[in-house]
C-alpha cells in the first residue's frame, strides 16, 4: 500500500514558534516531514505503526510543494 502524503500523524505546536508545528512523537517539524513517511525518523512510533501496517515510503516522491506556513503575515 501506498499514499502519496501522509499527514494524519497527531501534530504538536512548537512553543514560542508562532506557526510552525512537530510530529507528536519523533518531534520533526512539519515542514521537515513534509508529508513524507520517510520524513519521520525511523524510530518515529507513527511511521513504525504504518510501516506496520503495510504501507510504504514513497520512494519516488512527487515534487514536495513550499509550506506556506512560514510566510509573513
Ligand atoms: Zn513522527
């Protein structure tokens, strides 16, 4: 199986980072996972459960779009 993002990972706000979040448990910026599986570290308990599960890093990824998160308001 194979998804071409996986964004479903619970997020946490990194603090006195106005808009930039982390994966909940291997702690990677959002914008350094870029909704890759493989963006996790490998120890990263979502990517072992969907690693688990059947599904596959995306070997050949798409060209990752800009996160517009850090842009100036
Ligand atoms: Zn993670």
């Amino acid at each position: 199986m194979r998804r071409l993002f996986y964004i479903d990972y619970p997020q946490e706000h990194i603090e006195g980072q106005a808009h930039r979040y982390r994966c909940a448990f291997c702690k990677l910026e959002t914008t350094t996972i870029n909704g890759r599986l493989e963006g996790h570290l490998p120890t990263c308990d979502y990517r072992v459960a969907l690693e688990k599960a059947g599904f596959e890093c995306n070997r050949h990824s798409p060209i990752p779009h800009e996160d517009t998160a850090d842009e100036v308001d």
